[in-house]
C-alpha cells in the first residue's frame, strides 16, 4: 500500500521551558519526505478554546464535506454508542487478531491494540488487519486504528523476516539524526504496508544519568533515548517525522513522564514522581514532539502530587487538560495507558477508569483486557445520560479521534 503522510505542526513557544504545538492538515495529505529541523513548518489552525462545545448534526445536502465539515459530519451520524465506542482502544492477541471481530462489531471500536508477540509474515498480519477492518467499517462506515508497540530492545510486537529486530532507544539515541531517521522511516514503512497505522511509540520519558537500574519501567529495559531532556527531545521529533511521513501515527508516552519513578505502574500503586511541576525541563520531550507534529500523546497513570495532590495522571484534569491540551497546546488524540490489567488504576472498578479518563480530558481509553470493552461502554454511555457536560465531553472526544483518521487519510466523506 502507498504509506500515508502525516501533517506538521504549527510551533509555538508556551515558557521559556516548554514548547507548544498542534497537528493538522489535509485529510489526503500525500507522503512526502520527513522535514529537517531548519525545515519551515506551514502554521495550521490554532488550538481549539478548552471548553467542548457539541458538533453540528450531519449537513444534508451540498457538496461533500472536507476538512472539519467531514469530521462533524461523521460524529453527527453516530449515536451515543457509537459515539463511546470511538473512545475504545480494546487489545486483542497478535497471535490472533480477528479474535476482536465480534468486539469490533458490537461496541463500534475507534482502535484496536495488538498485544503480545509475534514472527508472523507481513503478508499474514495484513489479512487479519483486512479482516478487522471490515468489520469496522460493516459497523460504523469507519476504519479502527490499528496500535501495537514497536519501540525496539526488548519492546518490539512484530519481529521476524518482514519486521528486522530494532535496536533500544538507548542505542538508537547513540545514532545521527540521518541515520535514526532513515531506519525509523523504514521500519514505519513496514508497519504501514501490514495496516498497521499507529504506533505506541517513541518513548520521551527522560531517565537521569546513574538511576537507569532504579527506573524498572523505562531505564532498566534501556527504554530512553537518553540521560538529558534536550538529547531526548532532539531523538523524539526526529523519530515521530519519520514515522508520520511513512504513514503511522506516532504516540509519545508517558507522559508527563516516567523517567524518574521507582517501580512501574503495571505492577504496582506506588508509581510517584515528586519532582515534576508545570515547568519540568523533563517535559521538553513532549513538547518537541508535539511541536514535531505528533498524532497522539499517551498518559501515565504514575502520580505527580506538585501537578495533581489527588489522582493518578489518567484520571488528572490539571494534567490531561490544563497542562496537555492548554499549556502545550496539544490538539491530537490523548491516550491512556493500559486501564485494564495495570495496577495503578485497579482500584476503580473497570468502567469508572474510563469515565474519569474522559471527563479529565481523554480520548481514547486503551485497555488490554477484550473483556473491559462491555463494562467501560456501559459506564461511558450511563455518564453521558446522566449529565450533558459529560455527554458533551464524549463528543469532543470521538471528534478528536475521527479527526485523527480524517487527517491521516483513513476516513473521507462523501456526499
């Protein structure tokens, strides 16, 4: 297939630390080269305002809708289901990927998350891919985004004749920037020609020099690109332009960082990182990211108490909202990280995980369990029958995240 291309970001400058950035573009935007650094960025729309104003119903005549008009007119089509179901990403093993079919069917799913392992054929992978896709469009007229994560070292779904080992992000940050990104470009390249259109990386947490062997989550599996924020943002939007100019979706995580916690949120509640303000030079990642055009951001669900004395990340409207979207100025898609089999999250029962991610500011639940799909649904629909700021958030969300496949050339409107 013909990778798609992925827009790039307007830049702003938020603080003297952070920077700002949003995504945007056409919706048949073809591939082209990844930029350089010097390279002139085209400005695109500004942020939109931090409220969540409900999308106009489907126009119903004139000309086909493009751009905006094509993004409201499809979640003016969907109901509130299908609506919530745009805000699922359900995991399913990539040693059986059409397992999520029914899961597809039933809850209209915005995305899908290849779990686990696999050596299999690029051409056997994009069968299974064909086969979900059908389903989803069948469902909702509306392809899924298809995740899995490919960071490299010892985080790499896909391996094999077709997907060549990767080496660490600590490896890949010893790399020049020609080099890193003509090998992500390749690798990106890969993934696109299987279907797959998103992947949960790079990785732009920050680990400091001499604590790897104490951060189990990132520096004990050589996650990080590297020891300071600036060489780490330098890797980061050098690997997020090439990917995205090879037509895969481009998640940073974890943000606002998990560099400098001491056990990791899979397994444990006690994930805290004490130093982390608004002003973190450790969020300078991100900020190059989404200055790099970025399509998403993946949240932790580590505390951060000078941010946020009361809740884990996911579920922090300082985090999500007031520092994500209106501090940096993000405008793709916020997604969690995994809500389901995670530790961090487990005292919530399973759907109020999704409802406090998405009343924070959230847009895509990530969950690996297929079994939460039912429960997390259920409870976002409930929320949004039960109050109108709530039912309003949840179309702000499926907005965001139909905008992202309008943007990446996967969905387009006819008349």
């Amino acid at each position: 297939m013909t990778p798609r291309a992925f827009p790039v970001a307007a830049v702003a400058v938020v603080s003297a630390a952070v920077l700002a950035g949003c995504s945007g573009g056409s919706p048949t935007a073809a591939p082209s080269p990844a930029p350089s650094r010097s390279a002139s960025v085209a400005p695109s729309a500004p942020p939109a305002p931090s409220g969540t104003p409900t999308i106009p119903p489907t126009p119903t005549a004139g000309p086909a809708p493009t751009g905006e008009a094509c993004v409201a007119a499809t979640v003016g089509d969907l109901d509130l289901p299908g609506r919530v179901g745009q805000l699922l990403m359900i995991g399913t093993p990539i040693a059986d990927p059409t397992a999520i079919v029914p899961t597809v069917r039933r809850y209209r799913l915005g995305a899908v998350f290849l779990a686990g392992r696999s050596a299999q054929s690029a051409a056997s992978l994009r069968r299974d891919i064909q086969a979900i896709q059908r389903a989803a469009r069948d469902a909702t007229g509306m392809p899924v985004e298809v995740a899995l994560d490919q960071e490299g070292g010892l985080v790499q779904t896909m391996s094999g004749g077709d997907f060549p080992r990767i080496p660490s992000a600590v490896q890949q940050g010893r790399w020049t920037d020609a080099t890193l990104s003509a090998r992500t470009t390749d690798w990106a390249r890969r993934l696109a020609d299987a279907g797959v259109t998103m992947n949960l990386a790079p990785v732009a947490d920050t680990v400091p020099a001499g604590t790897a062997g104490s951060n189990p989550p990132i520096g004990a599996l050589d996650r990080q690109y590297g020891s300071t924020p600036d060489a780490v943002a330098r890797d980061v939007a050098t690997v997020v332009r090439a990917a995205q100019s090879a037509g895969v979706m481009t998640t940073l995580k974890h943000f606002p960082g998990l560099g400098r916690v001491r056990v990791n949120t899979d397994t444990s509640t006690r994930a805290v990182d004490s130093t982390a303000t608004v002003d973190d030079p450790y969020l300078r990642p991100f900020a190059a990211g989404i200055q790099a055009g970025t399509g998403a951001v993946m949240v932790s669900s580590a505390r951060y108490p000078k941010l946020d004395r009361t809740t884990i990340a996911a579920f922090s409207s300082p985090i999500v909202t007031g520092l994500l979207r209106e501090r940096l100025g993000f405008t793709g898609i916020i997604v969690s990280d995994d809500l389901g089999a995670a530790a961090a999250a487990g005292s919530v029962p399973v759907g109020q995980r999704a409802v406090r991610f998405v009343r924070a500011g959230g847009d895509l639940v990530l969950t690996v369990r297929p079994s939460d799909a039912g429960p997390m649904a259920g409870a976002l629909v409930a929320a949004a029958k039960a109050s109108p700021a709530f039912a309003a958030r949840v179309t702000a969300a499926a907005g965001n995240v139909v905008r992202a496949k309008v943007d990446a050339g996967l969905l387009t409107c006819s008349p």
